[in-house]
C-alpha cells in the first residue's frame, strides 16, 4: 500500500508561502501556529524543530514515525 504524503498540495503551498515571508516576529509566530495546527490535525504526538547552519528542518513523530514536513530557510 502506498503511503500518503503528509501534506496536502494547499498545505505544502501555504507553509512554503510562510516560510518565504518570515521576515519579522509577527510572521514567525503565522508560521508557528500554521505547523502546530498541522500537527494536531494529522495526529503527531510531537514537533521537532531541528536548527541546521542554514536551515531548519520540521518533522512530525506519527505513529511512533519521524516524517519530514518542511524545511525552513
């Protein structure tokens, strides 16, 4: 059985959209909520926010599985 993607194409879009924009506090905090409530639809038991030189990774622990989300610039 295939497995789905985590997002959908309009979710992939706007968290893009976010992670384009984040240039001050206000926007930081859009983005934060808009990846918490991903989270709890899809079920995560937790968030990881993995800090990289230039990047930051996301990922959601579903069903005891780290899946990518996205990767923050």
């Amino acid at each position: 059985m295939a497995q789905q993607p985590l997002l959908t194409s309009d979710e992939a879009q706007k968290l893009t959209h976010l992670t384009q924009e984040v240039k001050d506090p206000q926007q930081m905090v859009k983005l934060a909520e808009a990846i918490f409530e991903l989270a709890v639809l899809r079920g995560a038991s937790d968030v990881h926010l993995e800090p990289y030189e230039t990047e930051a990774q996301v990922r959601f622990r579903i069903d005891g599985a780290l899946q990518d989300v996205i990767t923050i610039p």
